[in-house]
C-alpha cells in the first residue's frame, strides 16, 4: 500500500496532524500508534493530576477554533459542557484530557491503533515494515516521544524497587512500612509524592524523602511575559540563535517548562501541614533539596544512596524503593537502525529545517520530519502542549508544499533581545531586580 504521508506513533503531537489532514484533505496519510486505544503515560496518570497549560492549548484550537476536534466540542457532544464550565476547575485533569485525547483517536480515520513499527527503509520511497504488513509513503511524520531518563549512576539497578516515575502504576510497588526515596525536584516528583502520601494508612509507606538538585522546590513560571516564550514568532527566533545562545536561553528560562505547578506546590505543603500536626499516624516526609546523588549500588532487597551536598559533605542513606522523576530524553528509534548513519545530529536530537523535517542524505523531497524532539533547536515550547497545533499546521504545509501560513496573531510586546551580551548565569549577580 503507497501512501503520501505514514506517521509513526499517534499521541498528542501525530495526532494533532492526524485532525488537521482528515479536515483538509481527508485522505492521503496513515498514522500508525502500537496502542489499541489511546493512553497518555499511563504508567504516571495519578487521578489528581493536571494540565500546566491552558485547555485551548488542544489539538487544533489555535490553528482553526471552528475544528471538530476541539476540547471544547468534545465537551459539547459528551454532553458535559455547562458542567464543566460549573465546575470551574483552576486546571484541566489530566484524566479529562486523555479522554479527549482517546475521543480524537478514535474517531479519526486516518489513525490505526495496534500496529507496532518494527523497521524502516529506504529504496526511492520509505518502506515502513509492521507485524502485520510493508507500506510504503513519500514522507514520513514521526512523534512518538521520549525515552525515560534514567542517570548514569542508576544504570544497571533498575527493576521492581528501583524505577523511573512513568512506570509507577505499572508496577505498583508494595510501599507499605517502607522507606521510600523520590528522586527529581520538578512537577512529576511533587506528583509522585502526594500519590503516596494520599494511599490509604494501612498501605501508606513508613516514610517519603524527595530528593532534589535544586536548591528549593520552585515553581512553574507561568507569567504572562515569560508566556511569549511559547507563541509561533518565538519557536522561529529562538531557531534563528546560535547554538551557544540558544543553550544559555535554556538555562535561562528552564523554570518557564521545569517548574512545579503552584497548586501542586501547595497541595504538597498542606500534605506537610497535616503529617506534622494533625495525623494521629503520620508519614515520615523528608525534603532534601540542595542534594544529588552521586552514586548507588545495591543494598540487600533496596538500595544504598550517596548523596551530595556542595563540594564536600557526603551522606549515605538506605532506601527500600527508589523512584526516579528525572524527566524524559530523546532517542533515536531503534525502527530506524537501517538508515540511522543517514540522519543528522545536533548533540542528542536530530537536525531539523524549518519545518521540523530531519536533515539526511537522501532526496530533498523525500522527508522525515520529527515531533516533539528538538528542544534544543525549537525551544522550551517544543515539547510543550502550547506549539501542538501550530507545528502539525507548518509540517502540513510542508507536506503539501505550500509555504508556511501566515500567522494571524500579534507578533508578541516583547522586542528582539539580543543574547550575545548576556552574563552567564553562574557568574550573575541574581535577585537585584534591575
């Protein structure tokens, strides 16, 4: 079977093509996800969960609000709408969402849930080989996301009282009287903490200790001026730095993607308030900010942590389960080992053009384009939910070689800033608020 356009994988990024090719052209393209049904990193969806972004910020709204696949028409034709606007939610649960999210899967024809992409080549077309068939496509859409980060000293140990905090639900570890250590300082440790902390007593663990590099648990910077970080005009300024401009921006501004959200923050302050003061059988909640830790080897049925504090003070601890929320990175998927030498890279992401197809030695009007993995070239929005709509929008234009469409919007308050001048931050005096 020759199609114009294959995708590989069906989450929110492929997906939000998927919706934008039904409705404009409506044929042409097939996108290929190994889930039956859809499921957003099911192995971390705590029922409390939620959005740190606007739920506008769907799969199409901000390229054509009069979609059919809009959160809020989901609403609408589940007949939950006025209800959702009563309940006035601070933030979308993530729950609702996947909802969604599987609603659009579903009823997208140009998606096929169950089929897993094992290879693929290329002879003058790509051929995409699967359990069940070969198909064959001029270009190629690949979004099927990152790879768990698991550090160094972590390697080797990883298994049922050892694992990274996408696998939690997974596993669903016996906690019960055991001392737990939670390992990363953004929004997935805060979430991974207060899912313990919120089991019943009898299956709580004995005590909790979130482990962070950062010096204080911060918050997701989510003010209207850093907000511009994350409109179209700025994915293609920040494409247009140097290479060294564009990693001091990163460093900059990691707050604006890294942070914790506030009510989580405050969630997780109450959860303190209550064990210190008003449980009759409290959990043991330590906060180790400031610390990393520097190795692990194993220790009977857990394991044995060192930690760092600075330059020099050292502190061993035991830990019966380690849970890593040390984020996410890319990888190159292994379906693309027989043409891996082909492609080119920047650091660990794939270099990509303007309109996020990979730069390789094959022809130009054959392309592989990437979703969801250049943050180093695109920007803290890259693998945010905020550019969603608007990436899959310029990759469609790309597809149907027509130039990219005109953005409508105001290009942003904030004027060019050059970087070239900036301190680094380490050498920077902070906080003087000029």
């Amino acid at each position: 079977m020759e199609l114009s356009c294959i995708g590989i994988g069906a989450g929110p990024s492929n997906l939000s093509l998927a919706c934008q090719i039904h409705e404009q052209i409506g044929h042409g393209a097939l996108f290929l996800d190994r889930q039956v049904d859809f499921r957003w990193h099911p192995g971390s969806a705590f029922d409390s969960s939620e959005l740190q972004v606007s739920h506008v910020k769907d799969l199409v709204t901000l390229v054509n609000p009069r979609s059919a696949y809009t959160f809020i028409n989901y609403l609408h034709e589940n007949g939950r709408l006025y209800h959702f606007l009563n309940a006035q939610f601070a933030a979308v649960l993530r729950a609702e969402f996947e909802q969604y999210l599987n609603w659009a899967f579903r009823r997208n024809p140009l998606v096929r849930g169950g089929e897993t992409v094992r290879e693929i080549r290329y002879d003058g077309e790509f051929r995409v080989r699967t359990d069940d068939a070969v198909l064959s496509a001029r270009d190629l859409v690949v979004g099927i996301g990152k790879q768990a980060q698991i550090p160094p000293q972590f390697r080797g140990w990883i298994g049922r009282n050892l694992f990274h905090s996408s696998e939690l639900l997974h596993i669903h570890p016996e906690v019960h009287k055991k001392h737990v250590y939670v390992v990363g300082g953004g929004q997935s440790g805060a979430e991974v903490l207060l899912h313990l902390v919120g089991r019943p007593e009898e299956r709580r663990p004995a005590s909790i200790t979130w482990i962070s590099q950062r010096e204080n648990y911060l918050p997701l910077d989510n003010s209207p001026f850093t907000n511009e970080l994350f409109m179209p005009c700025f994915s293609d300024r920040f494409a247009a730095m140097s290479e060294p401009q564009r990693k001091l921006f990163l460093r900059r501004f990691v707050l604006a993607s890294d942070g914790i959200s506030e009510s989580t923050l405050r969630a997780v302050y109450q959860t303190l308030y209550r064990h210190a003061f008003l449980e009759p059988n409290p959990c043991d909640i330590t906060l180790r900010p400031g610390c990393t830790v520097s190795h692990c080897i194993n220790a009977g049925a857990g394991h044995r942590l060192t930690l760092q504090h600075g330059m020099e003070e050292v502190e061993e601890l035991t830990a019966d389960i380690v849970i890593l929320a040390t984020g996410y990175v890319n990888a190159v998927p292994d379906f693309f080992e027989p043409m891996a030498d082909r492609l080119e890279h920047i650091d660990n992401e794939l270099a990509v053009r303007e309109d996020f197809s990979v730069c390789w030695d094959g022809p130009r009007d054959r392309r592989i384009y990437v979703q969801n993995a250049s943050l180093g070239q695109r920007g803290l929005a890259d693998p945010n939910l905020s550019l969603l709509a608007w990436r899959a929008r310029r990759i469609l234009d790309s597809l149907l070689q027509r130039p990219p469409r005109a953005n409508p919007e105001h290009p942003g308050f904030i004027s060019r800033t050059s970087v070239e001048g900036w301190p680094d931050p380490v050498a920077e005096e902070m906080g003087s608020g000029i």
